[in-house]
C-alpha cells in the first residue's frame, strides 16, 4: 500500500516465505477486502488511514509497518487490541534536523519574504532579518530528532533548551532541560516542535501557550500539523505578536487553497517534505520491509512501538 520501485519489489520475491501483494488503498472495497483478507502484514505509508473499517478487512494481520515515524494515521487502540505489531521507520532524523534548521534560517532572515519580492518583479536587498547566532532555541520534545537538530543549532552557536514529558532521556552537553512548557516558551526566540500527535498534544500550540511566547518569536513545525492551532498561529502572525513561521506540516494537507496562513509574507510553508531526499526515503523504505519481516517470522524488531 506504499509505492515500492523494483529494486524493493525485488528484494521481497528473493524472501521464499513472503509474498508481496500491491494494493492501491483507494481500490474498490471488494478488492481492497480480498487482498487484505490473507494478510499477515501491512506495508503503508503516513497517507494511508488505516482504521477500524480497514483492520476489520484484514482478519489474519500481525503486523502494521508505517513508512514514517508518526504514526497518527494508524487507528493503535484497535491494534494493541488485537496483538498487532505497530512498527515505525526511525532512519529520518537528520534529513529532518537538516530541514528544520533551513526553516529556521529561512524564518530568521526573512528570505521567503525576499523570495516573493523577486518572485514579484522587485529587487529589494533591504530586508533586514536576524542573525542565527545566539538566539535561544526551544525543542518541545526531545526525541531523535530534536537532539540532531539540538547538535545541529549548537554548532551554529546558538543557546538551546528543550522539555520533554519523559524524566529518563539521556542529558546532552550544551542543552539545558527545562521543567515546564511555559517555562520554555517565555524564553525562547525560536520554538520548535518535536512531538507525536496524540489527544495530549493536539493544539499543543494554541492562543493560551502562544500568548507566554516572547513578542517576535518564530515558530517552526516539522512534526505534525494538528499539534498547533492553525487559526491561532494566523492571529498572532497577523497582528504581528509573532515574527515568523515556517511550517512543513499543516492540520489539513495539502490545505485549502484559501488557507490564510498561505497568504502571509512571514511564513514559510512546505509540503511535507521533511523525510524527502533520496538517500532517506530508500533507507526507510528498506526498515520499514525489515521490520515486516521480522514480525512476520516472529523475530525481534527493534522499532516495534511501545503502545
């Protein structure tokens, strides 16, 4: 349910005790139904809701291998009720950091602002953005990706912090853990969001947590769209109580073409493109078919999720 170029397909038909089925997810439901009914696993990518109507069609499932290390779009309850393996592709975290950092830096000097201006037909080399240099970063979440990222913003002499829900995460040198999500929030210059998307972070940003950030702050988002409140983001980038965003996830995607956000000069939108280059996607492609395997043949897998 994911595409997969002929060196994957190849890879699988070289496996004597597994067999690989290709299904379009926006197949018929009768056909939909007789290639899931067989299944023993499912290969699926973020833009593959599999929900309740879906599991229910695939009665002899162990396994879900997400192609993403979210995993919103898998309906979990139904799943840890029924012993099925939810797997995730945690090979994306540089490309990711990498990402977010040219955000940042987009959002700090203004130039999707200089980009539209040239866009448009003027040349203006008077905008004037900040430097990236000590300026205080904020990590809300700090799993994988957000260390790279911390890595990557301290080799830019940057200052970070960073809060997390869980007390076990291993310290990193140069990062200061800060107790509370407002704590953080009222310091920061830039905040950065590393989260899942889960009932405990819908809306994480809203008008309430955006109101303790300093005025002209940036905002950048490379996790999920639904953890701000896209409405809330627009007000206070609007009025100017903050300075910029630059977002490559939205809570509808693609979004309305009449989506205000998109019509304002200090926001930098991208479409979802985080874990996009080459070298990431094949690496996923390649763990996310691993870890099908090792569940199907009831071996270890270590990027089973916890649920």
């Amino acid at each position: 349910m994911v595409p997969l170029a002929a060196p994957q397909i190849a890879w699988f038909e070289g496996l004597d005790d597994c067999e690989l089925v290709l299904v379009d997810p926006q197949a018929p439901t009768g056909e939909l139904a007789a290639a899931l009914e067989p299944a023993a696993a499912v290969l699926v990518n973020s833009h593959v809701r599999v929900d309740s109507p879906l599991l229910a069609m695939a009665p002899h499932l162990r396994a879900i291998s997400t192609v993403s290390v979210g995993f919103d779009h898998i309906d979990t309850r139904v799943a840890v009720e029924r012993g099925i393996s939810v797997t995730t592709t945690p090979v994306l975290s540089d490309a990711v950091a990498d990402l977010t950092m040219a955000l940042m830096t987009m959002a700090l000097r203004r130039l999707g602002e200089a980009m539209r201006d040239l866009s448009n037909g003027v040349w203006s080399n008077e905008i004037l953005g900040a430097d990236v240099r000590g300026k205080l970063l904020f990590l809300v979440g700090f799993g994988r990706i957000a260390r790279e990222v911390a890595a990557r913003a301290l080799a830019a002499k940057m200052h970070v912090c960073a809060y997390d829900v869980r007390d076990d995460l291993e310290p990193m040198p140069g990062v200061e853990r800060v107790a509370s999500l407002a704590d953080g929030l009222s310091r920061a210059d830039v905040v950065s969001l590393h989260v899942d998307l889960n009932p405990t972070t819908h809306h994480l940003l809203d008008d309430a947590a955006i109101a303790m950030m300093r005025p002209g702050a940036v905002v950048i988002n490379t996790a999920r769209g639904g953890t701000i409140d896209q409405a809330a983001l627009y007000r206070a980038l609007a009025c100017g109580q903050l300075g910029a965003a630059g977002l490559d996830v939205l809570e509808r995607e693609p979004p309305d073409p009449n989506e205000p956000l998109l019509s304002l000069a200090n926001v930098v939108v991208l479409p979802h493109i985080g874990s996009a280059t080459t070298e990431t996607r094949l690496a996923m492609l390649e763990c996310a078919m691993t870890n099908v395997v090792a569940c199907v043949r009831g071996n270890p897998c270590a990027h089973v999720l916890q649920l």
